[in-house]
C-alpha cells in the first residue's frame, strides 16, 4: 500500500491532517520562515514555521518568491499551485503557523 503525506498542525489535535501530494516534502521548504528570524519557535525533525502574514500575502498575491542560490539578487516569483493554495488556506483557516510533514 502507498503511503500517504500528511501535513500535521503541530499543537492542534483539534485540527484534522490535509493529505498532500509527496511532492510536497520538497516545496514545504519555499514557504518556511528561517529559524533564525525574530519569533521563531523551537522546531522537531519534519516540522516548518510559517510566518502567518506571509501565508495571508502569499494567498492575497497568488505568488511566492524563490531566491536563486547562486545569485541572492536573483527573485523569481512563482504562482501557487492548487496544492499549495488548498494548504495555505487550510492553515489560515485554521490560524495554523507550525505543521509537521509525515509519512503515514
């Protein structure tokens, strides 16, 4: 049987997981606020912190922006995919900022 990704609202049982597709483990990483940036909680294997208003900016813009890592001055904006768009507004719905990623 094939395993099902999972994002997980860390702290919020209350909040059932959104199925996503495996290729998502790799995107999460575009949307997670630095861990050195002001606020940023404590975080556990497969767990990312999303800045609140970026999720709102994100939705509100449509876009997100991907730095070159060969060139810092080099931003390139990317439309959200549904996916992506179904999961950030499942964590503005549910006022999420910390998820874990899983495999189940």
């Amino acid at each position: 049987m094939a395993s099902k990704t999972l994002v997980v609202a860390v702290d919020r049982d209350d909040v059932p997981p959104l199925e996503m597709p495996e290729r998502f483990r790799l995107e999460v990483v575009y949307f997670m606020t630095p861990g050195d940036a002001k606020g940023a909680p404590t975080l556990a294997a497969n767990e990312y912190w999303i800045e609140p208003d970026h999720i709102d900016r994100w939705l509100d813009d449509g876009v997100f922006s991907v730095v070159s890592p060969l060139d810092a001055e080099s931003v390139a904006e990317i439309e959200l995919t549904e996916d992506q768009e179904r999961w950030l507004e499942w964590m503005q719905k549910h006022g999420i900022s910390k998820v874990r990623v899983e495999s189940r």
